[in-house]
C-alpha cells in the first residue's frame, strides 16, 4: 500500500506543540527510542507531517532520511490526516476477484482524492487493505467502524451520501 503525503496544510495548536516537545526532551539522549517517539507523535498530531519529522529528526540527532525512512516503511505510520470518516476498501483475494479495485476506483472518483489522502475538508479519508475478515461479503468497505459488502460501484455514491 502506498503513502501518500498530505496536500492539507499542517497546523497545531500550541498544546501540541508543548507535548511533542516534551517528548522529544524525554527521549533525545536515546536514539534508540525514535520509534517511539514517533508513535507518541503520531497520537498527539493523529499522522506524522513532515514538519514534525523534521523537529523529532533535530530533537533525536538524527537524519530527516533516517525519520522519512521509518515512517514510510512501517505500515502504521500515517503521512497524512484520516478524515472525520475513514474508508477502508479490502483488496485482499476474494474482494479484489469480487470487483473491490472497481469500489476503490469509484470511491476515489467521486471524492476526488487519491488513495492514501483525505478530502481537502477533512471528512472522508480513503484507504486500501488487505482484509477486514468479511470475505463472505466480499467485496467489502468500511468507513470508520460500519462495514458494507457485496457492493457494487453503483452502491457506492449512495453509501457516502449517507455521511455527507
């Protein structure tokens, strides 16, 4: 699955910007712990956006690269915000032969966002997976927590209309 980074402009408020600093304070004499650090970022921001890679990558000692690297390697760091409303389309083996490449197709279509990215509003996220264990209702999506199978592109408008 790839990454996308994000095309929404990062913003923090300074409450975030006090925790991240801590964390990075509390952490920066083991470099051993950036991958923690990481992860504790990503909780306060919700993804981890370049402008504060680079602030881990200075606190820590460390290469931008090695943070970049970490973060696009390790498949639960996220490079850009989810929406308000997270969509999950599986492609694992039978929703992929079940025609789940046409729901992600449609998704990205009406959104008008690329896998891996968030609406400009912040509403709908869109990602792919490998399985969400409802292979008897395949092809299957989720947004956020409700899961929807044996869809066809044509369900998919009326699915996100729900949300709108």
């Amino acid at each position: 699955m790839k990454k996308t980074i994000s095309n929404i402009p990062f913003t923090e408020t300074p409450e975030q910007a006090e925790k991240l600093a801590a964390v990075i304070e509390a952490n920066k004499s083991d470099k051993s712990r950036l991958m923690a650090v990481m992860q504790e970022a990503q909780d306060i921001y919700g993804y981890l956006p370049t402008e504060v890679q680079i602030r881990i990558a200075e606190g820590m000692g460390v290469p931008a690269e090695k943070v970049f690297g970490v973060a696009t390697f390790y498949a639960q760091f996220a490079l850009a915000p989810k929406g308000k409303y997270a969509i999950s389309v599986c492609l694992g083996t039978a929703c992929y032969v079940k025609g789940s490449q046409k729901i992600l197709d449609k998704i990205i279509e009406i959104l008008g966002v690329e896998e891996g990215g968030c609406t400009a509003d912040g509403k709908f996220s869109v990602d792919a997976c490998r399985c969400v264990g409802a292979c008897g209702l395949a092809p299957v999506m989720m947004i956020n927590d409700e899961v929807y199978g044996r869809l066809v592109p044509e369900d998919v408008k009326g699915i996100l209309d729900k949300y709108a």
